[in-house]
C-alpha cells in the first residue's frame, strides 16, 4: 500500500482529504430513523519542534535534536440498526506515521493523534467493533441527528443505554465539548482527556468493555466495566476481565446565567498486576540496578477520579475545566506518568471576524508526580512515556497550548497548533519545549 498511496507532507494529504471531503452523503440533516450508515474521516497531523536545552538524556527523553513527524489516520463508519433501539457498528481504520520521539518524553504527550505503536507504512486496525441497545424511559422525544457511529432518529428524553463491543473508554465517560477531540479541537493528551485518568486501553487507546448509561432529567448515571492490557502499556488486552478497570460517572446538567453547563464527577479502579515503585527502589537499591516496576509487579488496585466542568458563556465562547488525581504509588497502567492534573481553557468561535465556523483555543495545564514516584524516576526508572534516567530538579511539567481552526468547506477543517513545554517529563534540567502543528481533517 506505500507504494500506491504514500502522502509527502501537507500536499498530499490535501489531496486526499479534498477526495474524501467532495463525496457529499444525501439528506445529511435527515432526522428519520436511519437503517444503515456510513461515514468516514481523514486526519494528518505534522508536529515539529526546534532544539532545547538538555545536559543529558535518557531512554524514553524526548530528542533535543530538531525533529519533527506526522501521524495520518483514516476511518470508516459503519452502523446498522438490528431492531428497535438495537444497533451495530464497526471501525476499520488504517494508521501511519509516529508521534515526536516514538511518543516518549513528555507526560502531557503533545498529540492525542499519535498512537504509542507506530510505522512508517500504512497498517489496518479494526479500532471499533460494538452493539449499543438504547430504552426509552419516557419524556419529551428528542432529536438523534446523523453522524459518526450514530444513526439519525429519535429517543425520548429519560433513557437507558448498553453499550458493549471494542470501543475506547473516553468515547463515554470523561467527554467535554471543548476539549476531547484531537482531530478539531486541543492536541495535548492531559487536555484532551483527565491527565491522571488511567483508563483501560490498548497502545492505540482501546478496550473491550461493556457500559450502562441512565439518564433521567438532568442527571446522568454511567458505569463501565473493561478490559486491562495483559501487562501495563501492552498492545495486548485481556479478554476474560482477569485484569480489569471499573468506571463510574455522574453527569449534571444546568444552565448558569441562561447558558448552558455540564459538571462531572468520575471514578475508576484499576485491578490488575502492577507494580510499586517504592518495592522497584528498594530492588534497584539491593541490586545496584536501576528501579523496575516490571520485576516488582502484583496483584494491587490503583483507584483515581476526576472532575470535569464545561460551561457555555456566550453563544460563541465556551470554558472547561478538569481536576484529576490518582493512587502515586503504583505504576501508571496504561495512559500515563501523571499522578495529578489541572487544565484549565477556553473555546471561541470567530463570528466577530466574520469566520462564525472557524475556532480558536487556549489552554493550560500542569501535571505532577507522588513523591514515590519522583523517587523512582530520580533513580532512573523507566516509565510509559518518560525516563531521562535522573530527575535531580523536579518541576510540575506545564504546557500552554493554543490553535485555530479554520473551516475550508463543510467537512474540511485546517488548523495551527502551538504548545509551550516547561520541565517536559518534569525535568528542570531540560527544556522547555516549543511543539508546532498543522493538521488537516475531513469527515462526511
């Protein structure tokens, strides 16, 4: 497949976005119940980042060299509805490209499109394969518009759903308006997601799972139980809940001001075997090696949660917030190395200059370690993303971030991307770090 189609920087994969973008789907706005559907998307995203400074580095640092790599990324949609309140989807996808420095080096990784597996030539994932069966509960009937993994019809307003198959834990729980999705919006991982979530996921970032979800006025109720990998940062799951993850999230709904808001409150545990870093010191210690969380691993329980706001201000801005904090002791699973998080940022859209479907971003986010872990690493631990093998300056790791997003047509979007890095991997040695991005999106 390299051979046939192989994109060389921003012009190819215009060209294959433009292709993608000029298929128009017919009675796009229908709101009758759909039988079946199909969608897709296109994502290219190429990050650069110019030399910093660092005194030394380590197996998982991020390369002080200027560097820069793409990810591009292509899905396809497709759902059925089986019967009433039953239905079906699947996601082939095909990936390509790598994250800066093979996605190590910063906790806070700077994008949420670059998966911790990549390669250079275009490869198949069948990344989503899921039944969703939904129960009306009464209340006003309420409108289901045509989209990505949703068949356009009709729900009434109080309603239970039951999702199960392969799907990514943050396609349900955790989700913000203005900050979850690295395809139109923020790029940072511990922006785009709570920092110190560690949620079920394979390297590319999902699980087998199934979930419940209650709504009733303006209350939410969701619960999830999903699949740990095999070993923690593994590109296997387990498939038997042998390892698991246990989510719940309450969602409440209000207006403030006549706007609109959401407010969240999640907490997870994770079962499985990890290991703690204070048992991989004292290893290391006795054996003059460096600490290793594999050698020490054993059946423990790692709980965490979150708190995540998004309040609409003015019809076109918007604010979110998130809180998160985790168990520091044990080893990060399987997102990453962040045992407490604060993001904070704000959304506008650009009708004051004419461009009312382009949008601007800003955001900022500081992200921090137990002290247990701070001691691992200070040791020279290794972990899923991070390890300079010393930390002698400790530093919470923060990043400011900003881009705009300007819509070409309907379904292509452009954007620039700036994020500022200040001790990446909480390393004041090193750093900080300018990333720039373009990416280039489309989806009918």
């Amino acid at each position: 497949m390299k051979n046939v189609w192989k994109p060389t920087g921003l012009a190819g994969a215009a060209l294959a976005s433009l292709c993608i973008a000029g298929a128009r789907a017919e009675d796009a706005e229908k709101t009758a119940p759909e039988t079946w559907s199909l969608h897709a998307q296109f994502t290219f995203v190429d990050q650069y980042h110019p030399a910093f400074r660092s005194p030394y580095r380590g197996a998982d640092s991020l390369d002080p060299g200027s560097r820069g790599n793409e990810t591009i990324d292509a899905t396809l949609f497709a759902g059925v509805r089986l019967w009433g309140g039953g239905e079906a989807y699947a996601n082939p996808e095909i990936d390509q490209g790598f994250g800066l420095s093979n996605t190590l080096g910063v906790a806070g990784f700077p994008s949420g499109e670059a998966y911790k597996v990549g390669k250079s030539a275009p490869y198949f994932r069948l990344q989503r394969l899921f039944f969703r069966q939904s129960f009306d509960l009464g209340g006003d009937a309420q409108t289901v518009d045509a989209g990505a993994n949703q068949l356009a019809g009709s729900h009434s307003a109080d309603n239970l759903v039951i999702t199960g198959g392969k799907i990514s834990v943050t396609d349900i729980f955790d989700t913000n308006a203005y900050a979850h999705d690295p395809k139109s919006d923020f790029l940072n991982w511990s922006l785009i997601d709570a920092g110190a979530f560690d949620y079920a996921a394979d390297a590319w970032g999902y699980s087998y799972g199934i979930t419940a979800e209650w709504t009733q006025g303006r209350w939410t109720l969701r619960t999830g139980l999903f699949d740990l990998s095999q070993v923690p940062n593994s590109t296997a799951l387990e498939t038997d809940f042998s390892q698991f993850e246990m989510v719940l999230e309450g969602e409440e709904r209000h207006t403030l001001l006549g706007a609109p808001g959401k407010l969240k409150l999640l907490g997870f545990l994770n079962r499985g075997r990890m290991g703690d870093y204070r048992d991989a010191v004292a290893l290391g210690q006795a054996t003059g090696r460096a600490p290793d969380t594999a050698l020490v691993r054993r059946y423990a329980s790692r709980p965490g949660g979150s708190v995540n706001l998004e309040q609409q201000i003015s019809d076109d801005l918007g604010l979110f917030a998130r809180a998160s904090l985790n168990d520091g002791s044990k080893e990060a699973y399987e997102f990453t190395e962040i045992n407490r998080s604060l993001a904070l940022g704000l959304s506008l859209k650009g009708s004051d200059w004419g461009r009312a479907h382009d949008t601007v971003g800003f955001a900022g986010v500081a992200n921090g370690l137990s002290d247990s872990a701070r001691r691992y690493f200070a040791a020279g631990g290794m972990g899923i993303l991070i390890g300079d093998g010393r930390l002698p300056h400790y530093g919470s790791e923060r990043i400011l971030e900003a881009y705009y997003n300007a819509a070409l047509t309907e379904g292509l979007g452009l954007s620039a991307d700036y994020q500022f890095i200040a001790d990446p991997a909480y390393n004041g040695d090193r750093g900080p770090v300018s990333v720039l991005a373009v990416r280039l999106h489309a989806q009918i």
